[in-house]
C-alpha cells in the first residue's frame, strides 16, 4: 500500500509482512527466516520478550506459538527492576564474591563492586555504580542463586527472603516467583511445541535467542534458569531478526510471497486454549511456586554459542567456565582438592583448575579451611585468601 493511505506525509511503498496466525505475527515469520534454522533437522527459536514467540523446526514441519510471560524478562515487576539502560545489572560473574556487570552509557557491561549476596556486604568496589537490575541480570541472579544454594524455590534461603546487591538493589520471593512465572511460560511453550511434534525437548541440539534478552543473556545461565533445554548443545545469539528482516523487505532481499509462504506452512498452536500448555505449566508454576520435585533433564556438559556479528557474519565463542590459580607457596598435598565438597578443583602440572559451574564460593571456603597456604594470584599480586578479605 502507498504510505499516504494511512496518513503519512511522505510518499512510499509500505510493506506489511504476514503473521502466522492470531498472536504469532511477523516478529515469529522474521525469526524462522533470518535465523537459519530451515536448514537444520531439529531447532527451536525463542525471542524472549513479555510475549515470547516460539518456534521449532522439526524434519520437514514448523509449530509456533506465543507464551504470555509477563514483564519480569525485561526487568519489570521486580522490585529494583528496570529496563536496560545504563546503571541497569545485566550479568553477574564470579570473582571470590559475586560481581554485578552494569551497563554503561553505550549499553556496554562493566564491572560493578564485589559483594556477599548473603549480607550485602562489599568485598572489593567496581568502577560502575547500579541503579537497578534488568532481566538479563534477573536470569544471571536466579542461576546464581540456584547453583550456590542461597535459592530452593520458592524460597531464598537466608532469614530476611533476600540476596543483596551493590547500591542497595535487593532480590526477594516476590521478585524470584514472578520471574518464576515468566520463565515457566516459556519452558512450557517450548514443551509443548515439542509434544505438538512428537519428540522431547532433548532431541533438540540446536536453540536460537532472538530479540534484546535473548541476544544479551548468557546462554549458560539461561539453560539453568530453564529457558534453553538442558540438553542444548549448540546456542545461536541471533539479534533483532525482525529488523533485520525489515531491511532485507526495504533493500529487495526478501519478498512478500515467500514470508508468506513460511506463514503458510508453518502450523499454529494456540497456548491459550491448549490443554497440553495447561499441563505444562501447571507443572513449571508447581516447581517455582510451591518448590515441586521433578526428575532433572540431562545437561550438555558442553555449551557452542554463535552470536551474530549484526552484519550477517557470525563469530563462535569458546565458553571456559574455569579459573586457574597458579601454584604459590603450595607442596602438592591437595588437601583442599580431597576436601571439596563439589569436586570444583584439580591440580594441574602449574596451576589448580577451580570449575565455576560447580565451586560455591564464599558459602563454603572449605578448601581455604584445608589449606592455610592457598593462595591466588590477583590482579597481578599474590594474596592470601583468608575470610575476612571475602
């Protein structure tokens, strides 16, 4: 249609791709084609959002449908939640406390203080001041939380309900239940996309994160938190595939029969009124509400994650969820090694070789307890790690 016919000034071509069906529109048609995810047997693509489109291929057959998630993905209705801007926590790492990364004035993550989740107390200050936490940083926290033990849903597991971070940020059971809801929508939408198509979650090797969370989340944390299956071996971090589908309809690289086309063969399922949804998310409400027990799903020991470079290349990252602290003033007992509860150090030739994934940090320090010489070089300088520095 010709822009003027509805009410713009300037005289052009609009183009209006087709949706999928009722509440699976465009945004689902961009994320199939720009994705590449026709070309592979088995994939599901997910652009994370209040609603969260789904998508899985399966041999020759594409289902979608549309999960009402709720806001807490994009950091709203948690209590010191916000959008992502600068000061927001998007991401935290490990550092002998826990580290928020906050988003500078470019959206840029930087290294904000090093506190104890437990008391909020500041072990080292970054250079970043925080005003809120995003829901990046809400799926970063809710990882953390579970793989350290501060979190059993429903509960946070210290006598206030809360875990702390810099600046006065707080986390409470409200906020953790309804993240909780919004990450159970999804799992169940992708749940049932996968009954739809007669195979389980797990025969899925390869999963796309669209749209700004999805893009910007670590995948890692996100597999734990529920919102990649567990056992997804390949992650594709592919941007905002509905503009990039917007520029290729403007620059002719895309035409409107073959969207359509895509619409056409793609079946739609209907969340809102799926009996197998229902089920689904009965059983994901009954885990993040009430604490429910479920048998665990297989988890990759291995994680590839490709992002998109936003010009139609790719880069592949190599994830390292281990931190090597050099040998100092240490004869080779490994004691702290047989001590360790988790099984997160070895010794190597030079170094010990500390697994993040597995170490509970600052609410355990029984390797410290076993070894009064261990130490870890910092920075540049060798410390010795004693509790009162953590």
């Amino acid at each position: 249609m010709n822009s003027k016919s509805i009410g713009l000034e300037t005289s052009c071509d609009v183009l209006i791709p087709p949706a999928i069906k009722a509440e699976v529109g465009a945004d689902a048609i961009a994320m199939i084609r720009k994705s590449g995810m026709l070309n592979k047997e088995y994939a599901l693509a997910t652009d994370y959002g209040t609603n969260a489109e789904i998508v899985l291929k399966a041999g020759n057959n594409l289902f979608a449908g549309s999960a009402a998630a709720g806001p807490a993905i994009e950091g709203q209705h948690i209590a010191f939640g916000m959008l992502a801007s600068q000061g927001a926590i998007a991401d935290m790492e490990y550092d002998w406390g826990w580290k928020a990364l906050v988003l500078d004035e470019t959206l840029a993550l930087q290294g904000g203080d090093t506190v104890d989740m437990t008391s909020g107390k500041v072990l080292r200050t970054g250079r970043m001041r925080a005003k809120g936490i995003t829901g990046t940083g809400v799926i970063a926290l809710i990882s953390t939380g579970l793989a350290s033990g501060y979190i059993s849903p429903p509960k946070i597991n210290m006598p206030s309900g809360k875990l702390y971070l810099q600046d006065g940020i707080e986390f409470t059971e409200a906020d953790l239940l309804e993240a909780g809801k919004a990450f159970g929508a999804i799992k169940a939408g992708q749940k049932t996309l996968a009954e739809h198509a007669g195979i389980a979650l797990g025969d899925i090797p390869a999963c796309y994160m669209a749209g700004a969370a999805g893009s910007c989340a670590d995948p890692v944390k996100a597999r734990d938190v529920g919102l990649i299956p567990a056992g997804t071996e390949l992650v594709y971090q592919i941007g905002n595939t509905s503009l990039g589908l917007a520029v290729d309809l403007v620059l002719g690289d895309a035409k409107l029969w073959e969207l359509q086309e895509i619409a056409d063969n793609t079946l739609h399922v209907a969340f809102s009124s799926s009996d197998i949804f229902k089920r689904n998310y009965i059983r994901e409400l009954a885990f993040w509400s009430e604490g429910a027990k479920y048998p665990e799903e297989r988890k990759s020991n291995a994680l590839k994650i490709v992002k998109s470079a936003g010009n139609g290349t790719q880069r592949q990252i190599a994830l390292d969820p281990t931190y090597h602290i050099p040998l100092q003033n240490c004869n080779a007992c490994v004691d702290c090694v047989k001590k360790c509860p988790e099984g997160a150090l070895e010794l190597k030739e030079r170094y010990f070789q500390l697994d993040l994934r597995k170490c509970q940090g600052v609410s355990c320090l029984i390797c410290e307890q076993a070894c009064k010489e261990f130490r870890l070089a910092e920075r540049g300088e060798v410390e010795t790690i004693t509790k009162s520095r953590i």
